[in-house]
C-alpha cells in the first residue's frame, strides 16, 4: 500500500508545473490574440482601399459615359442674340452638356469639371433648359469625387488639312461645335497618395454637331 501511494503522488503535477503551463498558455493566448488584431487591420486597411479604388472607378466610369454623351446644346446669347454652343473646355476646367445624367433624370444635364489645389478634382451637375446652364451650375453643391488628385484635359479636333490635332482649349461659343474626342487625365498628388495611380480617360464625342449651327472650321483665324 505505501510503494502504490507513492507511485499515485508522482505521477500528479506540481505547483511549479501548473504556473509554468499557465504562463505558455497565456503567452500564447497573447500571441495569437496580436495576430488576428494584425489580420484584421490588414483586412480592414485593404478593405478601404478596395472601396475607395471602386468609387474612383466608377467616378471615372461616369465622366466618361458623360463626355461620351456630350451634346451640342444650342442657346441664345442676350447679348448678341446669336445662337452658340455650350462647351467650355480648358486644360484643367470642363463644363459642357451631356444626354447622360447619374440620377437618371429626364432631359439633358449641365456637367462642370475642375480640380482645386491640394483638395482633388470636383464635380457638380445642374439640369440644362434651352438657356446658358452657367448660373445653374455656379449654384450646385459641388461634389468631391477623386481626393487628392489633380486634371489635365485636352481636345482633338481636324484641322484643315484633314489631319488629327490635340489643343488644350475648345469654346463651343466660339468652334460653334464640339471637339471629336477628349482626353482626361487625373493625376495623383505624389506627395500625398504614393500608392494611388494615374487614371485616363479617351472618350470621343459622335454628336458633335448641331444639326441647324454650322460649325466653323479650325484655321489660322482660331487659337488653337
């Protein structure tokens, strides 16, 4: 009976041992638990990027959509009483009229591009009527679109050599029609998106006269 009594207390754990197990335990309750915070920020971070990219592409999307749809909308001006053409294109400024409108809503809508200074690159939209949409557009809430990037536009248009040509500036007030095609190009702010990219856009304009307003063609008396 004593040897089987000893034999019962030696094969039980020790103090020492149970504190000891306790503590690899814990430390490896300890790792773990940094893990899965690691996993899940990393899946959280990629997650933002993931949703931000998918608004920057569909952004992108819808502008060239828009210019795609780019209308000739004729109006009178009350000062000359003449008849022009809305399309007001710089190199870092659009606005013009398009049969495309994000809400869906019926008729056409005035669409106004530009980018700002270390903000990005805004976007406000305003029904068109058979006037100017200039007024309309300057009173729209302005929408940020792509953070943290700058713009760049140019128009290609025929010269009279029946060549292909890119400018920087298209006046529809002026051309009395709308440039063949336009290219965007967005930009990333370097010094604060390192890991976003450059976004373009090539979209070209098939209703680009207006059936009644014969265009003038691009020649020595335009500025091109």
């Amino acid at each position: 009976m004593k040897i089987m009594g000893q034999a019962h207390r030696q094969a039980g754990f020790t103090l020492v041992e149970i504190m000891l197990a306790l503590a690899l335990t814990a430390m490896l309750l300890s790792l773990l638990s940094s893990s899965v915070y690691i996993i899940a920020e990393d899946w959280n971070r990629s997650s933002d990027i993931l949703d931000e990219s998918l608004d920057e592409a569909l952004a992108v999307l819808q502008i060239d959509r828009a210019l795609q749809g780019a209308f000739p909308h004729s109006y009178t001006n009350e000062e000359s009483l003449a008849r022009e053409i809305y399309f007001l294109g710089e190199d870092d400024y659009l606005s013009w009229v398009s049969t495309v409108s994000p809400q869906r809503n019926p008729g056409l809508t005035a669409w106004e591009l530009y980018s700002v200074d270390d903000e990005g690159v805004y976007l406000s939209l305003a029904p068109a009527f058979s006037d100017n949409p200039d007024e309309r557009l300057s009173n729209a809430e302005p929408v940020l679109i792509l953070a943290n990037y700058t713009m760049e536009l140019s128009y290609l248009y025929e010269d009279l050599n029946e060549s292909k040509r890119w400018t920087d500036e298209w006046t529809g007030s002026e051309r009395l029609a709308l440039p063949l095609a336009v290219y965007v190009h967005f930009i990333p702010l370097d010094e604060v998106e390192e890991d976003k990219q450059a976004l373009e856009i090539v979209a070209p304009i098939k209703n680009n006269q207006h059936r009644s307003i014969r265009a003038l063609e691009a020649g020595p008396g335009l500025r091109l």
